[in-house]
C-alpha cells in the first residue's frame, strides 16, 4: 500500500529521496543499496554505484562507501575527482563486470583524479573474463583492441589498497598509471594459467608505489612494472602461476621515460615461465635508462628462466626490424640471493643490446639447481660481476651457472 502511494504522488517519492541522502550526508556512510542497488547478481546496479558515488565525493569529513555482502552486477565505473574530501570504499561484496563487451569502451571499474582513496573490505571484483577471452587477439595483431582492465588508478595520489580479491579479468588485472604514494596490500589475485594478457598488476608513469603481502596467480606477468616507474618496492609476493615478476616491456612507444629505484625482495616464485626480468623492445624508438634496480632474497621453484635480460625482446615477431638494437640502456642491477630450481637449461639469461651494452650488473649468492640439466648462463654485451658466497663451496657455485656462453660479456668475478 505504501508503494502505490509513492507512485501516485511524486512529491513524496522527492521527499523519501531527499531524507535518504541527507542521512548519509550527515552520517559520512553511502551504502550502495539506498541508491538503488540490488545483490542479485543480475540486475544491474551501475547508476546505483556512479550515484552513490557523486554524493560521497561532494561529502565532508571521511565519506564512506558501503558494499555490503551480496552479487552486484554492474557495467563500466568511472569514480571522478577531485573529491572534497579523502574518500573510502569499504567492498564486503562481489562486483561482477558486464558480460556485454558492447557496453564498454574502456575500462571496468577506473578511480580518476582523487587525492585519497582507501579500497578494502575483503570483497571481490570478478571480471568474468571467460567470456571475453577468445575475443583476444593480440597475439596476432599488435593493433588489436583491447579489452577491459578490471581496476584502474589514473592519476591518483595517496591511496591504499587492502584487503580485497580481483578474479578472472578480461584483461590485466589492475592498472595503475601516472599515479604516486600508493600501497597495495593482501591483495589476492588469480586467473587460469591460459588465460591471455591477464597480468596482475601493471603500473606506469609512477612514483612511490608499494607492494606487499600480495598472492598473484594469472595467465601473464604477476607484476609488471613500465617506463615511467620511480622508486617501486615490492614485498612478500607469491607469484605462480603466471610470466613471473618483469621490467618491461621497454622502448616500444616514443618518448617513453626511465625506470630507477626498483627493489623486489623476500619474493617467491613457483612453476612460472620466467622468475625476475627485464624485457626491452628491438628495433624500438625510445631511448631511455633502466637502473638501480635490485632482486634481493627471491625463491624460485620450478621456475622455466629464473634470472633475465632480453633486450631482443619480439613477441609474436611484430617488430619490423630485428637487425636494429635495443636503445634501452641498462644498468646498475642487482641479483643478490636468489635460489630454487630452474625447469630450463638456462638459469642466468643476460642478452642486452648490440647498442648500448648493460652496464653494472651483479649477481651475488645465485644458487640455482636442476635434477635435468647441467644448468648454465649466458651473456651478451653485459659488463658487470658475480660474487661468490664464502659459505658455500666453489665447486656449487659454480655448477650453478657453467658452463658460460659469452659474447662481448665481461662479468668477473669479486
């Protein structure tokens, strides 16, 4: 009886609306579902989402976004700034991203321009990738379209990420681009070992950006870190499955900025295609320095390339030119305590450019084994050393990494 009233008078539904966001305003809290959204799974809850979030932005104080349990599908989410104030998002439930590709023409869920943001609550952002998956083509095509990214921090500062899962992307997993002073936390993320471009966490044109207590398992690189990436730390990451930890790809865009102050420790590693790595582009026309960057306490197991630099890099042969060499510079890098098991007869693969020779390198307590293969290294154009452990023998040492195959390399030993 109620809700005929409602219908026959619109001054009252006015009214009903009114009271329902001037309590959230005096209180800081906007649940989702006083907007209008419903946690079926079904019904879509967009403008529900984009609603809640317009008044929270306007609100005073420490404004919260409440997500209570529940399935809340919902299409593409751009979260605008600048806010009045720093805002929340505490995410008990599941968001479910549209299966409709035709709704989006970017991104799933993109937070933009905001000075503090805090994302937790334990919750799960579910891409539903599975159906999006066979509409990647980018393994034939280098201008293929790409799918949606299930979260985006673009031009964001001071956030912090906690606490919460993100599942079965179409594309990456999260992106974050020209963005500082974030901290992503027990973030736990996964997708199926096939599925494509599905890497963890991507991130470019960044400044202070922190990593830790973090479970990545996804069909591409758990982590990869782009040109414009300033003083990055990484933590306590368990990778696997999926293309490991990378630097990279460099060089393929012009005017691409450098890479410095990379640190990636007490790391591991299990069954991935490649452990830790750097990757520039051939034939790229972007000259930039990637540089002191530091692979400290990681553990490998069952890990196909444990060690990389490949400056030839040419997925899917899409450069025109493969006689023209890397013009990425790289130097001043760090392999210190690295151990485990390699499933490839290459352990240490140093291939850097023709061009520009990587400069600086160190390898120090790198124990690698393999019950196959006499595991062995091999260098190109790289100038640096490797340093023995006093507390191991010589003999293990260097079964680790002989024999070596070297072309213009000059690695000594300290």
């Amino acid at each position: 009886m109620v809700f005929l009233t409602i219908l026959k008078c619109p001054i009252l539904l006015f009214v009903v609306a009114y009271t329902i966001n001037a309590q959230n305003l005096s209180t800081g809290y906007y649940n989702v579902i006083d907007y209008g959204a419903v946690a079926d799974g079904q019904t879509d809850s967009t403008q529900a989402f984009l609603k809640a979030w317009v008044e929270a932005c306007m609100g005073d104080g420490a404004p919260t976004i409440l997500i209570p349990k529940g399935a809340y599908l919902v299409g593409p989410l751009t979260f605008k700034g600048p806010c009045k104030s720093p805002v929340s998002v505490r995410l008990k439930g599941s968001l479910l991203a549209s299966t409709d590709l035709g709704l989006f023409s970017n991104n799933w869920i993109e937070f933009q321009y905001i000075k503090g943001l805090k994302i937790t609550g334990g919750g799960t952002l579910d891409g539903q990738g599975a159906s999006a998956w066979p509409n990647n083509k980018c393994h034939r095509n280098s201008k293929c379209n790409i799918l949606p990214v299930s979260l985006v921090l673009s031009f964001v500062e001071d956030a912090i990420i906690n606490a919460i899962h993100l599942v079965n992307s179409k594309f990456f997993h999260m992106n974050i681009f020209a963005s500082k002073n974030v901290h992503l936390n027990k973030l736990k993320i996964k997708a199926p070992t096939d599925s494509p471009n599905t890497d963890g966490i991507h991130m470019g044109d960044v400044t202070n950006i922190k990593i830790s207590n973090t479970i990545i398992g996804t069909g591409d690189d758990c982590i990869s870190i782009g040109p414009g990436s300033v003083n990055v730390a990484i933590s306590n990451v368990k990778c696997g499955p999926g293309h490991g930890i990378s630097i990279g790809s460099l060089g393929k865009y012009l005017n691409e900025k450098d890479v410095r102050g990379l640190r990636v420790q007490n790391c591991t590693l299990t069954g991935t295609t490649n452990g830790v790595r750097i990757k520039t582009w051939e034939n790229n026309p972007s000259s930039l320095v990637a540089s002191d960057i530091f692979f400290e306490d990681i553990q490998m197991d069952d890990v196909d390339n444990p060690i990389v630099i490949d400056q030839k890099y040419c997925p899917h042969n899409f450069c025109s030119d493969r006689d023209s060499p890397s013009k990425v510079k790289v130097q001043n890098v760090v392999f210190r305590n690295i151990k485990g098991t390699s499933t490839s007869p290459v352990a240490v693969q140093l291939v850097c450019s023709d061009a520009v020779p990587c400069e600086g390198i160190e390898l120090s307590s790198v124990f690698l084994q393999s019950d196959k293969y006499e595991l062995k290294t091999v260098c190109a154009n790289v100038h640096g050393s490797y340093h023995l452990n006093p507390t191991r023998s010589a003999s293990r040492e260097a079964s680790v990494g002989a024999p070596i195959a070297r072309a213009d390399a000059s690695i000594h030993e300290n």
